[in-house]
C-alpha cells in the first residue's frame, strides 16, 4: 500500500529452491483484471501463492477444483477470494442481467455465474450497485467455499481460512470482508 515493495522469492535460487516442490501459504481466487495481479498486490514470489483468475472471481467446476487443489493435496492454510473496486467484469454482468441482454459469447456464462450477487446487490441497494454487487461476489463465493463438502472439514478443523476480501485501486489497501483468519 505504500509502496514498501520487497519482492521475495523471486531470485534464482529460489526458482531453484522450488523447482522440485511447492507448498504455497495460499490460494488466491481473484479476478482477470490487468491492475489486480496477487502476486504483485501481495509483494510474493515463486512457489508463494495458488493464484486462480477468473472474470469477477466466477466458479465453476474446474475453477473450484484448482482452488481445492493445496488445501486438499498439501494443507494450503489459507484460501483468499480477492475482489476489487471497478470491476469491468461485474459492470458488463450487472447491465446485462438489469437490461436483460445476454453478453456475447462466452461472456454470458459469467454473468450467469455471478446472478446471485446481482440479486443480493438489488436487495441491498445503495449508491453504486456495482461495487455492492462487486462486494456481493466476494462474500458469496467466500461462503460457498467455506461450505464446500471437501474444504468444510479443513474449515472446522481449523487448518483452513476461507476469507473474502476487496482491492481498492485507488489506495492499495486490501479490506478483509469476511472469514478472516483466526490466530492460533
């Protein structure tokens, strides 16, 4: 946030060091955007960091697959649904869905995926329905992950934070919305 970049892990010797093995402290489910890459964000490196991108963090089968990926197979901790302010994908899916104008192509599966928190949005109102809907996605899809029948026991247990948090373009701060981490 304040630019205090140290950029870890990104040398040689660590591409070296991880070239047999990984075990990344997290998973990232964020979305496409060009100005929202965790890796950078969050000042890691090589092996650090699970990082799945979808448009407007939208799930499916696959994407929840690669996001169960370290949980399940090496103990990944910590698994962080990383939204952000202005998203281009929840704009185009929020006027499609209020106009009722299918996007082109492919395109229209993500605004399928992300109807619920276009619903939740419209339930809440507010001044910009977008970045409630932007928010909505997030919490929603914090919580399906946090409920899923494989990483539920992983959340009960104790092993696995399923949080949901929101990038501000504008300040660089990252805000928790939901699901934070716990200390031990």
């Amino acid at each position: 946030m304040n630019g205090d970049l140290r950029h870890p892990d990104r040398d040689p010797n660590r591409r070296e060091f991880v070239a047999q093995k990984q075990d990344p402290f997290g998973a990232i489910l964020s979305c496409i955007d060009s100005r929202v890459p965790p890796e950078l964000l969050f000042d890691t490196g090589l092996g650090d960091l699970y990082v799945m991108r979808t448009g407007g963090e939208a799930v499916g089968p696959v994407v929840t697959g690669s996001v169960e990926y370290g949980p399940m197979t090496s103990g990944t901790p910590l698994i962080v649904v990383l939204g952000h302010q202005r998203c281009g994908a929840v704009a185009a899916a929020y006027k499609s869905i209020r106009d009722g104008k299918p996007l082109p192509g492919n395109l229209d599966a993500i605004a399928r995926a992300l109807r619920p928190a276009y619903e939740q949005a419209v339930r809440e109102g507010g001044s910009d329905p977008v970045e409630t809907m932007a928010r909505a996605q997030v919490e929603l899809t914090a919580a399906d992950l946090r409920s899923n029948q494989d990483l539920a026991p992983l959340v009960a247990k104790g092993t696995l934070a399923v949080a949901g948090a929101y990038y501000s373009l504008d300040t660089g701060k990252v805000e928790v919305l939901a699901g934070a981490p716990t200390r031990p």
